[in-house]
C-alpha cells in the first residue's frame, strides 16, 4: 500500500493544495451512509491529514460529494479538566477514491478547516 501512495503522491500537483498535509495515521470514526443507502460506523485510520482535508482507508463504498462524520476516538475522561472527555465530531465530503486492494481510499474535505 505505501508504494501506491508514494506514486499517486507524486502525481498530484503541489498548488492543488490549500494546505500542507502530514503523513500522520490517526485512528478515527467514520459515520455515515454508503453507497447502498445503509448507515454504518467503523473504526479506521487516517493516512494523511491537513488543516483543510484527510486521507483515510476504508471498507466502505462511499459516494463523491457525500458527507460523513469523523470522531477522533479519546481516552477515558482524564481527572483534569485541562483534558477534554471527547472531541467534537468533523464534518467531510468526499472528494475522490482510489483502491489499494480489497481496501479504498478516499479523500476527504473538512467543511471547517482545523485550528
């Protein structure tokens, strides 16, 4: 799989982008519905994240323009109120797919970029 993403990375035009990405694997929640109209949650991960948009793999066939919902999964509430319990969900559409095996990938826009 990393040798698809080092040449598809390749590919992709630098000034495409609005914002540096990270190669960064974060577990993540995926929520939403597929292409057959059944909701579904799955616990998966991120292949490369920016302020603006991800990467993430997923068994799922999802659609182009849809959106699904994304929760970084947190540890039990810490004892410090320094530490929030959970993370607020991120809202995504699906730009394109790509397939690696069995396994696709899709890339994600955040409606609201990170802070």
């Amino acid at each position: 799989m990393s040798h698809f993403l080092k040449e598809k990375q390749a590919v992709e035009e630098p000034s495409t982008r609005r914002s540096p990405r990270i190669r960064l694997q974060v577990p993540v929640f995926v929520r939403g519905t597929d292409a057959s109209g059944a909701e579904f949650i799955e616990l998966t991960k991120t292949l490369n994240i920016s302020s603006t948009g991800a990467c993430i793999a997923s068994a799922h066939i999802l659609r182009l323009g849809q959106t699904i919902h994304l929760t970084i999964p947190a540890p039990s509430p810490a004892s410090s109120s320094l530490v929030p319990s959970e993370t607020p969900p991120l809202t995504a559409r699906v730009l394109r797919q790509d397939s690696a095996g069995e396994m696709r990938l899709f890339g994600l826009a955040f409606l609201r970029p990170l802070e």
